[in-house]
C-alpha cells in the first residue's frame, strides 16, 4: 500500500528523526550477521521507498512502526516476506494485516525502564550486506546493549530517547538500508535502528521513552 492516498492502510508509525547524521552515517546492513530461518521475524515489514528501503515492524494490525528518516514520498509497505524480491505467497500488502504464522505483531515495552547493559538482542534487515550487494533474504545478527556511560564517548549527543547496542568482540551491527527495522530483546521492541558509525556500537530509538505518545497516535 502507499501513502498517504488511502486512509488508514498501514500507517506507519514514526519515533525518531536521525539527529543530524549525514546520509553516510544512516544505519542500512546487517554486518556479521547470516540468514534467518524463513519468517522466524514474522513482525518485520520492508518499505521499498522512492529510491531506497528501509525496515519497520508490525506493532498492530493496522500499525508499522519505523524511523521518521525513512519517510519519503510514496512508500509501499510488505508483510510476510523472506526473499523479498520474491512474489511469495506469504506476502501482504494489504490495508489491514492479517494475522498468522507468517504475519504477526511484536509487543512493544510496558515500562520506560532502561535495559540492563550486556542484555543480548536481535536485529534484522534486507540492508546491504557488502558495500554494493544488496541482500535478498532476510538477514539477522545478536548484538548487546551498551552501557550508556561508554556509548556517549562515541556520541555526545547521546540522550534518553536513544539506546546503544553492538557486539563487544566482533564486528557486528546493523547499517545501510536496516533504518526503521526493530532492536528486539527478550522478545519485546526495544529500539529502532537509527543511526551510526561504521563500527559499532549503533544507536537505537529507544522505544520505551516514547510509551505515551505512542498509545496516544495508536488511539487516534
């Protein structure tokens, strides 16, 4: 489905905007990581935008969550997908989600508690997987939360709407074209990709500092 022609469809759902970082520094990859079983993230939805993508997560039937720096122009939003470029049966575009095995929400946090640092967590993504190859399969990796003490040393402007995660022993973290998609832990929405360098940690909307706004666009 496309925005903003039809009136409720898949609304998406929109966090953070990426504070100042250039087009370089947008996360679009999963790098150290390796295929998902088939529609083991049933919650993922891929946004083919005008000249790019970016990943977002269903949160309701009618509700997909994403990065506000993937908003741009007509944006055409796929459920149930693992070979995205594939015309899989399991795939939906349609107004409403139908829930089942292949399509399914995710629970976003209760409290706004921040996560305990070394707390493992998944992320996924159709990014690039190297510099100029695009991947057409689902991939995924585990990264940990990072203490927010030592993250600000890699980003000052480090503030509660934001979590760090990334692996502490290998080079592993989302990048180009993963924007949008879910940091999930304990099988629960924690972040949303956001931003970072080319070396972990990466930088996550942190989800739990938005409950309220959230329940209140979720109302409306």
């Amino acid at each position: 489905m496309r925005r903003p022609h039809c009136p409720l469809l898949l609304a998406l759902l929109l966090l953070l905007s990426c504070p100042r970082a250039d087009g370089s520094a947008l996360r679009g990859q999963i790098i150290g990581g390796h295929e998902a079983e088939p529609h083991s993230h049933p919650y993922m939805a891929y946004l083919k935008l005008e000249r790019s993508a970016c990943g977002g997560f269903l949160v309701a039937s009618d509700w997909v969550m994403t990065a506000a720096h993937c908003l741009s122009g007509n944006i055409t939003v796929v459920l149930g997908a693992h070979e995205i470029f594939q015309p899989e049966q399991s795939q939906q575009l349609t107004a409403k989600a139908k829930l089942n095995k292949y399509v399914r929400t995710i629970a976003l946090p209760k409290t706004s508690s921040y996560l305990l640092t070394g707390t493992s967590c998944t992320i996924a993504g159709w990014g690039l997987i190297d510099e100029d190859e695009i991947a057409d399969r689902l991939f995924e990796t585990k990264v940990s939360i990072y203490s927010r003490r030592k993250c600000i040393l890699f980003y000052p402007h480090l503030d509660d709407g934001m979590v760090c995660a990334g692996s502490f022993h290998e080079l592993k973290d989302s990048s180009q074209g993963d924007s949008g998609g879910p940091l999930v832990c304990n099988k629960v929405a924690q972040g949303i990709v956001s931003f970072g360098y080319n070396n972990p940690p990466g930088v996550y909307a942190r989800i739990a500092n938005y409950l309220h706004w959230i329940k209140k666009i979720m109302r409306t």
